[in-house]
C-alpha cells in the first residue's frame, strides 16, 4: 500500500458529508440562482460547518467577501445570534440583488444586513479594526494574503477568520506547480500557521476552508 486515500473511498466520504444536512426550500432556491448567474456558491457541507463556526463563536457580527447569490449568506446568518447582522460584499450588483431576495425570501430583513457594492479589500480597508466576530473570504484565491492581512485586523479576540477553497484553488502538494493562484494559496497558508496571533486549521469541506481563530 501506499498509504495515499483510495480516490473512491474519498469520494464516498465528501458525498455523505454533503448530504449530512439536507438544505431547505431556501437555500436551494438561492442555489439556483446562483446557477443562473454563473456563480460558484459555498457547498452543503462547507455552509454547514459556516453555520456551525458561527453559532459556536455566538457571532454577532460577521463580514462576508464574496455574496454570491446568497448561500453562504444564509448558512451565516442561521449560526449566528438573532440580532447578528451580517455585512456581505460583492463587487457584482445583479448577484447582490439574487441574494437580498434570497435572504428576504428566508425572512431576513433589513435590520439583520447590510450589503455593500464595491471591491473587498478597499471595502474592508473602511471597516473598524477589533469589531468583528467572524470574516469569511470567497474571493480570487490570489488576493488571499491580503484579505487575511485586513480580517486580522477586523477581528476581535476570539474570532475567526475562514477562507472558501483553499485546497481547489491551489496545488498545495505539487512542488512543481507556479501558477498565481497556487503561489498565492501557499503564502497564505504559510502566513496563517507562523502567525502567533492565530490558531489555525485546515478542513476538508467546499474545496478547503482554511480557519484560524484570533488569540
């Protein structure tokens, strides 16, 4: 044997984990929306285990990059506490308006968001440093070290940090591989294990969500 997983055995695994947690009404109506809008939302499992972070942590307030259509969205604002607001960004207004109407759909309302329009990183530059619970990252995989820099900085102790896809993006275990996206996933997961403010963990769910709470 050669002690690498049986692709079979790997692909069971991830089949029943997504099926764990069936999704309701809501979240498979913003799912199509996202397929209709071409947008690649978080998986059942990965959403999940958002959902799950945030109740554990009792998140209160949460910073989204990348809204989508809305699915991560809604795994969000299902952990956290019930006057949690949620401020999601996203640079594409037609995916923000999919997933305003997902989230009303779901009985959200105003008071529990805030959408904002524009670029992540210059965004979350305006943000209060310390005010926040939680940050989850669903953005170009080369900007990561960046928006890890600027969630650091927006958390309070205790916090957490997520980032979507770390494990698709990047070819982590092939020495050979240069590509932007594989360099920039590497940085980061170097960043995010020699920060001793951090305590990090790598999950294998939604491509690879790549957590670390803040000291």
């Amino acid at each position: 044997m050669n002690g690498r997983p049986d692709p079979g055995a790997t692909d069971l695994v991830r089949d029943v984990v997504d099926g764990y947690l069936a999704e309701d009404d809501s979240l498979l109506g913003a799912r199509a929306r996202a397929a209709r809008l071409g947008v690649t939302p978080v998986g059942a499992a990965g959403g999940a285990t958002l959902c799950f972070l945030a109740a554990t942590i009792h998140a209160r307030a949460v910073v989204e990059v990348g809204t989508g259509a809305g699915v991560s969205g809604l795994w969000l604002l299902r952990g956290m506490a019930p006057d949690g607001v949620l401020t999601s960004i996203d640079v594409d207004p037609e995916a923000q308006r999919a997933a305003r109407a997902a989230f009303v759909a779901a009985g959200y309302g105003p008071s529990r968001l805030r959408l904002i329009n524009g670029m992540g990183l210059e965004v979350l530059s305006r943000l209060t440093d310390g005010a926040y619970d939680m940050v989850f990252v669903d953005s170009l995989p080369v900007e990561y070290p960046r928006h890890l820099d600027e969630a650091v900085r927006l958390l309070r102790p205790g916090g957490l940090v997520v980032l979507d896809d770390v494990l698709r993006a990047g070819h982590l275990d092939d020495a050979a591989a240069v590509d932007p996206a594989t360099l920039a996933v590497r940085d980061l997961a170097r960043q995010v294990r020699e920060d001793e403010r951090l305590v990090p963990v790598l999950l294998p769910v939604s491509g690879g969500l790549l957590c670390a709470l803040r000291k």
